[in-house]
C-alpha cells in the first residue's frame, strides 16, 4: 500500500511526541491481534469515529464488535489535534453551499454540526471523561481590518439563518475580552464551542467502550482484505478476523490501496502544532490574552490558537508539504516566527513542543459518511480539521446505518451522504494541494 507522504509520518508502533502525551498519563496496554478470529463488524480506525461508532453498535443494536488500530488507541488526529470543538467542518463557504445545495439543505447542515458539537458534550459528561474543557465559546479573529466587515457578515448569517448565538466584538471591544497583538482587527464569537486535550478525551471514550466489552486490538495494521462467500477476510501481519461487515474510520491516514472504492478520494493534509513554555502572568497580560476559548483568524492559511490551562500557548496552522521529521523542524520555526510576529512581545518565549498530524479533506469539501455500493463496506471521514465535533457525531450516524445497512435511514443533511468525487490523477494529490498553498499564501500577502 502506497502512502501519500514520508514514511517518517507513518510510524505506527511510535506515539507522537506532544504536549498531550506528556499531560495523560492514561496508558491502555491493549493487547495486538494474533490469531484468527470471527466478528459480526469490524471497525478500522481507533479514533472518535471508529469507537462512537462501536458503542453505538453495541449499545443500540447488542452487535458482535471487533475494533483494530494501526498504533495505540487514538494514534491519528485523534490524540494529537489541538482540541477545538467547533464548526462547521467544511471547507465550504455557506454562500457557496447555499447555491449548490439550496437554503434548507445548508441549514440542515449546519444544525447537524451543532447536534455534533453537542453531542461531544454530551459524551464527555456521560462517560465521565476529564478532558481538561476550557472556554465557553468559538472566536473568530479579523487578522486584518479588511476581513472586519466579512465576519459581522458571517456572525449576522450564523444568527439570522442557522440559530447559532453569535456576538461581534470591534477591535477594542476583544481586546478587553480576547486578546490584543498586531493581527486582531475585531473578532465574534459563536456558541456551542469550548477546548480539550484530545488524547484524554479519546482514552476516556476508550475506557468507556472497554466497559462495553468491545475488543479492541492495537498496534494491529490491516494489510489486505479479501472476500470469501459473503464474508470479508482482514489480515494483519499476525492473524485475520471474518467479518461480515467493515467500517472504515481512518480519516486522513487511510491506507491506498486497502479498498479500490476509497482510493484516490483523500487528501490529507499536514497540521503543524507548536506549544510555547509556561508563561507568567504579566507575559500573558502584554497582549491581554485573558481567554481560554480557541480562536481562529480569518487567514485563508489559517491559523489557530488557544491559551492551555498551564498558561502556555498552542499555536497550529497549515503544516509541511513532504511529512519528513527534518521538514516538521523547519516548519516549526517559521511558525515561532508567525507565532511571535503576532505577539511580539512574546518574542523572548522558547517553543516547548512541535508536532503534527494528517486531517482529511476532499473534493467535496465536507465530511463523508456512507456505504460503498454493494459492499458491506461503510465509511465516515474528511472532517476539514473540525473532528472534535463531527467525527464523535458520525460515529453514532454511522452505527445506525451499518445495522440498517441502507442509507436511506439516515437522517442527516445529504450534504453529508455518498463518497466524494476521485481526484484526477490522484497521485498528484500533494502537487494540486502545493498549488492551492501557493494560490492562497499570495491572497493572504494581499488580505484578500
């Protein structure tokens, strides 16, 4: 199977190193697969998507569960994102999304993705999970007086239109509630919205779904599946289990090759996160950062930050373009650059932690959840970098639709129904997206 990046970004057996596993002391030990076994479902992926789903399937519909990971529980963008539960999880502007799929369609859309919001709540409260929550709500930042008027817009819309509570705050206005620095022009702020550690959050789910009696296999990589009488055959490198159905939950560390319906529908894309040192306060108090809510500007590359419970501060944006550790390095100084080019009374502050992950994106530019055609084979993915929220959320619509097997059930926007179109030349994936990095780093230098 052929990945799309350097085998550096692929290290199953090897946790990455973040600020999150350093602050979770939760270690499953979970047991790898090793001989072969039977299984009514197998779910692929130990992330948000693949354990909600399991729950789910075991809860509601009393299903017979097996869930494999490639590394530890949570490995991908599960245990390493920055935490931000917010919306929506497209890359879709919604005027664009009303003039393709029409007003009602995207309104759809967007109460599914605060059901999703809610719904992480929801789990966290009932699985008992201690995941660190911080703030109360989303910001979004004008990193230049240009984009003001475009996010009063958004707020009016996010209000009038789809019922999200939304407040616009002017330039001196956040400053006494957000943050100052040299790229905040005004900001609003939306609700549901708060933070988390990741890593936390997904052992939480984990630990409630061992209460569950799902098995669970880490470090147990799918190489290839087979079709026998009715039956799928998955094998790993030291057993196989029979299935009768297959989920596949792996987002942007899916696995081409593994399935010929899925190839050539992802592109995942490279998300760099730095975390400085522990700041004092009167280092907190030079740009007035007083709120612990996860902020995002207006970039088109975007940047993305949040003040940590121990007063450090995450900063993440559009990662590497080639996945090698050396190219995560050098990312991770031109983002202490950015980072303090903001904030330059920062400019002292050393950087603790440097990381990154995949997130998914497609030509349809918002998730994707449903059944390959006459396949038992079911899918959920492409969260654009919003997973916190939707990926838990299409885990419990993905259970209802792998136990009904029809698609039809599911009543969800069909925004969110049905695989994305393939990329032409899919193997060109990384030079289109280099391309799109060119065409909008020039937009950004222009504040357009």
């Amino acid at each position: 199977m052929k990945n799309i990046y350097h085998s550096d970004i692929y290290k199953f057996d090897t946790p990455v190193s973040s600020y999150w596993e350093d602050t979770s002391s939760e270690n499953l030990n979970l047991e790898k697969l090793s001989k072969d076994i039977n299984s009514e479902v197998v779910v692929i992926g130990g992330g948000y998507t693949g354990l909600l789903c399991a729950i789910n399937l075991i809860e509601k519909h009393n299903l017979d569960v097996i869930l494999v990971e490639a590394g530890k529980v949570g490995w991908g963008a599960s245990s390493r994102n920055a935490g931000f539960n917010c919306l929506p999880p497209s890359k879709m502007s919604f005027k664009k999304m009303q003039s393709i799929f029409g007003k009602e369609e995207t309104k759809r859309f967007f109460k599914n993705s605060v059901e999703g919001s809610n719904y992480t709540k929801d789990i966290i409260k009932e699985y008992n999970i201690d995941c660190d929550i911080t703030g109360d709500s989303n910001y979004v930042v004008a990193h230049h007086k240009n984009k003001f008027e475009q996010i009063k817009e958004q707020a009016t819309t996010y209000k009038s239109e789809f019922g999200i509570e939304t407040e616009i705050y002017s330039k001196e206005e956040f400053n006494e509630v957000g943050h100052g620095g040299t790229e905040q022009f005004g900001a609003f702020s939306y609700k549901p919205g708060f933070a988390i550690n990741p890593l936390k959050f997904v052992n939480g789910i984990a630990k409630y779904a061992l209460s569950k009696k799902l098995k669970i296999f880490e470090q147990t990589k799918v190489n290839q599946i087979n079709k026998e009488n009715g039956s799928y055959i998955l094998k790993t490198k030291e057993g196989s289990i029979k299935s009768k159905k297959i989920v596949v939950a792996t987002n942007g560390f899916y696995q081409e090759g593994l399935i010929p319906q899925m190839d050539g529908r992802v592109l995942p894309v490279i998300s760099n996160i730095i975390v400085t040192r522990k700041l004092s306060e009167d280092e907190i108090n030079s740009h007035n950062f007083k709120t612990f809510s996860p902020i995002a500007n207006t970039k088109n590359l975007l940047y993305y930050y949040r003040k940590l419970p121990d007063n450090r501060i995450l900063f993440g944006t559009r990662g590497d373009l080639t996945g090698s550790d050396q190219s995560n390095l050098e990312m991770s100084k031109k983002m202490e650059k950015f980072l303090k080019k903001i904030f330059p009374n920062w400019s002292n502050v050393t950087i603790d932690y440097n990381w990154r992950g995949l997130i998914a994106l497609s030509q349809k530019l918002t998730p994707s959840i449903g059944k390959i055609d006459n396949e038992e084979i079911y899918y959920g993915f492409g969260y654009n970098g919003v997973g916190v929220s939707a990926a838990p959320w299409t885990g419990k619509h993905l259970s209802k639709l792998v136990f009904s097997s029809n698609s039809k059930n599911l009543d969800i926007s069909r925004i969110y129904k049905g695989l994305p179109k393939k990329f032409i030349f899919p193997q060109l994936r990384t030079f289109y997206f280099r391309l799109a990095v060119w065409f909008y780093a020039i937009k950004d230098k222009l504040n357009i």
